[in-house]
C-alpha cells in the first residue's frame, strides 16, 4: 500500500462511532473500524478516536474502552483514545483503571477525550448509573479533578489509588458542543475538541473563548483546539454528494427520533424530506465537506483560515466500507 503525501498543513485525524449498516451487524462494523484505522494509520492520520453513545442499535461503540484496545492492538504507532467518554456515566475511579490498563498495554498511544452529556436517553442514562441522575453541571469538574488525581503520582497517605493508573501520563482533553467544557478547558489548560459535525453553532464562540482565557498548564503551555467536521470525498463531485445522503438521512432520522441502522445513499433527499427538515439537517451539518479532492481542499483551506484551528477530526459516515476508505485515502492526499 503507498504511503501519499499529505499538503493539508495540520495534523488530520478520525472520529469512530462504528456505524452499523442495515445489512450489516456489529461484529462487522468492529472489523471494518479496525481495518480502516490500519489504513489510515500508513496514511498519516494522527488520532483514532471512538465515541461512547449507549442505546442506539446504529452505533456499536458502546463499550468504548474495550473498542480503544481492539484498535490500539491492531495497530502499532497512530494514537487511540475516547472522543469521548461520557464521564458522568461512570466512576472516575473506574476509568482511571481502564485507561491506565490501556496505556500500560499500548505505552504512549492512548488518550482520554472526556465529555458531559450522556450519550444516550434520560431512561438509558438512568439504568447506566443505576437511577441516579442527580449530577449537575458543577459534578462534572469534580469528577475530571478526581480522574486526574488518580493519574498523579503516588503520594503518601493515598488510601483509593488506580492500579495500574497512578503515575501513567495519559493526555486528557475536554470535549463540547457549548461554552461549558471550552472555559474548564482554558481554566485547566488542557486541550479542547468542539463537536463541530453535528453541533455547529457555537464552533467559533467557544473557541475564541478558550483561547482568550487559556492558562497554560505542566502538560500544555499553549491552547490547542480539534474541531470535528463531516467529510465525503470520492473521485466527482458527484458520487460525493450521493455518499453524503446517508449521513443525511442519519441526522433525518435524529430529528424525527428514530435513531435506525445506517442507510445505504439515495439519489434524491427531495422524495424524502420536507423544506422544514432539509433546513434542519443542512444546520445540523453546517460543516460538511463534500465533493471531489478540489472541492474538498477548497472548502477545508476555507474552513481552517476562518476557525484558525490546530487539527481537524474527521467523521465519514459512508455505508460502504471500500468507498469510505477511498474517502480518507483522498483526504490524505490534498
């Protein structure tokens, strides 16, 4: 397999919720997320990311940790981590042994991406934390604070320590779609990943705000920001615009609330929404890069000279697996 030469002058990576096709099943969707992060690994791509979602007979990556290790081991040098674990669905001692566990097994390639929404329903997210919803927005920096402490070094008198864990330097990052995470981000100087391809209408307010209130940290002495943005490239612009009619259809479904399998693309979205709902999803993914490798390089230099953001992480929900390699292998190369 060649190796192209990347142009885009900024690190690229991918965001996994291994999609589940309506011919398809999980145990598929794991092999093809495994076998694309292999791909793109030899590509250049710099993180492979897997997103904790509970609930949805569409997204296989539920049990995320164990997800993180399946690709970290098929792999040997790309960085693998969470974008992200839903923190207030567990205890912070628990993922601290977790991803200790992984860096333990996979020393320098694994990263904690965490966020603070659920993932999932309200009922979902109940049976997840055994009927207690009773976390507020103020839980959340506690829990990242005692996560974090369990990382830290021995230090004496710790009587709850995270075996393995303690003392391991695993990179954590603070996710969002608002201005929450953004200002914990800055105040923590941790790094900062927006959710950019399905939640775009804060990207430039909470990365203006991280950076101007930014203080620099032991880990990171400058803000650095990820946004997450949508891409489909293929050959023509064309057979792009038809791959992009899945994801489509996907967010279609979110706003009728019927979260279903991945579709295969159609050749007309005009069959099957309305005006209302074609403005919904166009907003919903606002930052969707679609075309032919010169449509694709032209919309991105766009968007990276007006957001000025350090990395991009990419998401292509393509049904097909062939043609959602030949997506990454073409963005690898403009």
């Amino acid at each position: 397999m060649q190796h192209p030469s990347k142009k885009i002058d900024l690190p690229v990576s991918v965001l996994d919720l291994v999609m589940v096709n309506d011919d398809g099943s999980p145990r598929q969707s794991m092999r093809n997320s495994l076998d694309l992060a292999q791909h793109v690994e030899l590509w250049g791509y710099k993180r492979y990311w897997l997103a904790e979602h509970h609930n949805m007979k569409g997204i296989a990556s539920a049990a995320t940790s164990v997800l993180i290790g399946f690709i970290a081991g098929g792999t040997s040098s790309i960085r693998v981590g969470s974008g992200g674990i839903m923190l207030p669905n567990h205890s912070p001692l628990i993922i601290a042994e977790q991803f200790g566990t992984l860096e333990s097994l996979y020393p320098g390639r694994i990263e904690l991406g965490l966020g603070r929404a659920p993932g999932t329903d309200r009922l979902t997210a109940m049976a997840l934390r055994r009927g207690s919803l009773d976390e507020s927005e103020e839980d959340f920096p506690n829990s990242v604070e005692e996560l974090m402490n369990y990382f830290a070094p021995q230090t004496p008198g710790r009587e709850v320590r995270a075996t393995p864990g303690e003392g391991l330097i695993i990179p954590i990052w603070l996710l969002g779609s608002s201005m929450f995470s953004a200002q914990l981000a800055a105040a923590w100087g941790l790094p900062y990943a927006f959710a950019s391809h399905f939640a775009p209408a804060y990207l430039e307010s909470a990365v203006s705000i991280y950076r101007e209130r930014f203080q620099p940290s032991k880990t990171l002495k400058e803000p650095y920001v990820m946004a997450a943005v949508n891409v489909f490239a293929a050959d023509t612009d064309d057979e792009a615009n038809r791959l992009f009619t899945s994801v489509q259809l996907m967010a279609l479904g979110m706003i009728r609330r019927n979260h279903g399998l991945l579709q295969p693309p159609v050749n007309n979205m005009d069959d099957i929404w309305d005006q209302l709902e074609k403005y919904a999803v166009g907003e919903r993914l606002k930052y969707s890069f679609v075309g032919g490798p010169s449509k694709i390089k032209k919309g991105l230099e766009s968007f990276l000279n007006r957001t000025r953001v350090d990395e991009i992480m990419t998401v292509s929900h393509i049904y097909d697996h062939t043609e959602r390699l030949r997506s990454y292998e073409i963005l690898s190369s403009i």
